[in-house]
C-alpha cells in the first residue's frame, strides 16, 4: 500500500526564485554544501526561522493586521540531509540566548531587591522600594519544543507577547503532544495563532491564560509518514491549508561528510549573520510603533489574480480542506514577501528602528507567491494520499502553476474589450462566440490577465503569450503586471 506522495511530479521552487532573494540570504543558499534539495530544504527553514525574528513588523490582510510568523513543515526520507534546516534555525540561535540571559538577570534584580527589601512579593511595602515594584519578571525566550503541553504552550506565548518559534526536527513530538490526552489537543491553538485570535485557557490549578494577540512561528522537519500522522491522517482538519509544505521525492544518497571550505564558511557565515539578525532584533522589538508593511494597489491586482485563478481551478477538483490552501495562500505569500523585504533592509543597512513604512517589492511578492504556490503544490500531493477521494489531477496542479487554456477560451479572451468592460460588454462577447451566459460567467473567473473591479465592472489587464515550461509555467500577464507595482529595489 503506498504511504506516502509521489513527487516525481511536484516541482521544487523556480530557479528564478534563488535570483530574486536578499543579498546575503541568497548567498547562503549559495553556500549549502549537497545537492539542490538541500538548497531547497534549507531556503525554507531559514524562511519559517526568520518569521519568529522580527517583532513589531505588521501588514494588512483583509480587515486583520498580521505579523511575518509562519508555518513551515519540511519532508524528506531519512539520510536525505535535513540537517541543513537545523543550519537554518541557527540563525535564532543568538537571539534566544539573549532574552534569557536577559530574563535571567531580571529575575536576579527582582529576588535581589526581595531580599533587600525584607518583605515578601505579596507585601511589597518598604521604604526601599515602592509598592508593586515587586512583581516577579516573567520569563522571556525565543524557542519552544514540540514536546509540550497545551497550557504550557500557552502560558509561554502569552509571557512572550513578541512570538515565538515552535521548533523540531520530529514532527512526532508535536504529534503525539498534540494527541496525548495528559498534554491536551491544542491544534485549536495552532489554528488560532495562526491568526493571532484572541486566545483564553482555563486550567483547574492553573487558572486563566489570555492571549490577546498570540504569535507563532513553526519549523519541523520530518519523513513522508510523519506529516499525515500531525493532522490524524485528516484532510479537513484547518491545520492542514495553515502549513507551507515542502517534500522531497529524492531517495538518500552516499554523500561525504570530507570537511571543506564551502562547509566551513558556510558555518562562519551562518553565525554572522545570526549576529545581524540579532542587532536587527533588537531595533525592532525596541521601537513604540509597529514598522508597516504595504503593497501598492498594482501589487494586489498581482495577488488577487493569482490566487483567484488558483482557486477557481482548485474548486473544480477539490473540496473545501484543499480550497482553504487556495485561499490562505495571499496571506502565506505576503508573509514571505514581507520577510524578504524586511531582510533587504537589514542587508542594506537601514535604520528599521526609525523607518515607519516599507513597500513591497515587486519581486518579493512574485518570489513569496512562488514559494507560497509551490508548497501548495506539495501539499495537494500529500493530501492526495491521505485521502484517496481527493484529486491530485494536472488541472489540480495547473491551478497553482498557471493556465492551460483552450483554444475556445483563448478566442473568448482576445475578444474581451481592453481595459475596464461591463458585464453587457462581456455578454455581447458571449453572444457572438455563442457561449451561453452561465460559461461566460465561469470562464471570466478563470481567465489570466482579468479581474473583478466592482460589480459588474471588470478589467483586462496587458497580455502576452503564454509560456508552459514546467518550470515556470506562469503566464506573461503576471510579469506584465509585476513591471507595474511599486519596487523598493
């Protein structure tokens, strides 16, 4: 029986993906000893590392403010070199160290003035020291392992309002945490950080834990088996469209572990630039007001059409677990986006602790809808294998990497009115192909290069030829677009 996706079919991330990366985020990609998976694994841990590392970045999406923290599962066999994700995550290494050294010296001031003071922390009445000034700090840190219970994963996050970084490279630690009835079932609370939903616990002994604005970040590496085994094999458990999947197809090859110059720098670099992140760090969970992030309209008109066609291709083959992948995929790309963003500030030596707003680029969106839709495709193929009553089709898989019109279709489109047209406009359009108005209605949300401006107004945006390569099957209206929004490049 098999077990696990085949993904001879799915394909990794673009080249053009690795070209548009900050600077220094791209040279260690560059830097990764192994073959190009390991390139791939390790983009994606430093992607799901560096969403924990920046506190007091925000965008807007829909009519909710979120911050980058994101949700990273990657898979691969055993032996296949998943150990180049545990790189990626050294890069929070510094920054954890530091907010508990830091929480420990609080703790060390605190009981040092207790005993000074001669009084208890339910008296704190003294002339050394005035009345609640004796609170007992509340410990700070970064990370948080898999291994834990529902309270205490709460408890940590609402003492850690700037996020934290949920790492393990098991999935089965969370897995059996999440299952365990001693631990409590906090998938719940998975989903809801997700969000930042307003959280509240209630514990007999415990009492209540509220977390106003709860912030996740998530990391794990694991084997094919392991993933389904998270969600109880469960495709229409909501954890599953919160996740940026990522499985590698290739069996495990003899590599040599021969130290080498790449390797070594590699490391160096690695620790350097964790520093960089660090002092980064530092600037913005420092700063009164959040560092915004924003798209320009040209930059949306970008978004919605992928993510719209990606849908309407999802909803002919799949059922609400897998269209909710469509769906979160605006908000995954624009958490990465935003994370490249923020990343070219640092590389570049910007004052982030001043800077008020940044402007995505039109690069980092295409780059964060790439990756977005690449682990949308990754996770369509293990869903599929989890549940043999889902679709795993080419039009599952063309819904996410671009159009394959019919020649009925593209005679449709190239008769659509340039610019903005009404919904009279598109009937007459109809009329004179002799579709009926139900197909013309269909066709028109699933066309590339077309987009909803209001009702019963819409807009063909510039065209040009498609372009089918499996590796970049994008259409040529999204570059045409893309040329349009705002750059801060």
């Amino acid at each position: 029986m098999k077990t696990t996706a085949d993904q001879s079919t799915v394909p990794g991330f673009p080249a053009d993906v690795y070209a548009h990366l900050p600077p220094q985020l791209a040279q260690l990609c560059d830097l990764v000893p192994g073959g190009h998976s390991k390139k791939e694994m390790y983009l994606l841990g430093a992607i799901g590392t560096v969403s924990s590392l920046l506190p007091n970045v925000r965008f807007k999406h829909g009519s909710h403010w979120y911050s980058p923290h994101i949700y990273v599962v990657v898979s691969a066999a055993a032996g296949t070199g998943k150990s180049c994700v545990r790189m990626a995550a050294k890069l929070a290494d510094n920054i954890d160290q530091r907010l508990q050294d830091e929480s420990a010296a609080r703790l060390a001031a605190w009981e040092k003035e207790v005993e000074q003071g001669g009084r208890s922390p339910t008296n704190p009445v003294s002339p050394i020291c005035p009345a609640g000034s004796l609170s007992k700090p509340t410990p700070k840190s970064l990370r948080v392992g898999a291994n834990t219970t529902g309270a205490a994963l709460g408890r940590r996050l609402a003492d850690n309002p700037d996020g934290l970084l949920l790492y393990s490279t098991e999935i089965d630690s969370l897995s059996r945490s999440n299952s365990s009835k001693d631990h409590g079932d906090f998938s719940d609370l998975l989903r809801q950080a997700y969000h930042h939903e307003s959280i509240i616990i209630d514990r007999k002994g415990d009492g209540t834990t509220r977390i106003d604005e709860p912030r996740l970040a998530v990391l794990m590496t694991g084997t094919q088996a392991q993933f389904p085994r998270l969600l109880n094999r469960n495709t229409e458990d909501g954890l599953l469209s919160r996740f940026l999947y990522f499985e590698v197809g290739e069996l495990p090859e003899y590599e040599s572990q021969r130290p080498t110059h790449k390797a070594d720098k590699f490391a160096t670099e690695t620790e350097m630039y964790a520093d960089k992140l660090n002092l980064a760090h530092k600037k913005l969970s420092g700063r009164t007001e959040p560092l915004f992030v924003q798209a320009s309209e040209e930059c949306w008109d970008l978004i919605d059409l992928r993510c719209q066609w990606a849908f309407n291709g999802m909803r002919e083959h799949a059922n609400g677990a897998l269209l909710a992948v469509a769906n979160r995929a605006s908000l995954n790309a624009i958490r990465i986006a935003s994370i490249l963003t923020i990343l070219r500030l640092i590389d570049a030596g910007k004052d982030i602790s001043r800077t008020k707003t940044v402007a995505l680029s039109a690069n980092d969106i295409e780059t964060g809808l790439s990756i977005a839709f690449t682990c949308a495709d990754h996770l369509n193929a293990i869903a599929a294998v989890m549940n043999k009553n889902l679709k795993n089709s080419p039009a599952v898989m063309d819904a996410f990497r671009g159009p394959v019109l019919t020649a009925a279709q593209k005679d449709f489109y190239k008769s659509l009115p340039e610019g903005e047209f009404t919904t009279a406009d598109l009937l007459k359009v109809a009329s004179d192909h002799r579709i009926h108005k139900s197909k013309a209605y269909r066709w028109i949300d699933m066309l590339p290069g077309v987009i909803k401006v209001d009702r019963g107004l819409f807009k063909k945006l510039p065209h040009r030829t498609n372009r089918t390569n499996r590796t970049n099957r994008t259409n040529r209206t999204f570059e045409t677009l893309s040329k349009t929004c705002l750059s801060t490049e």
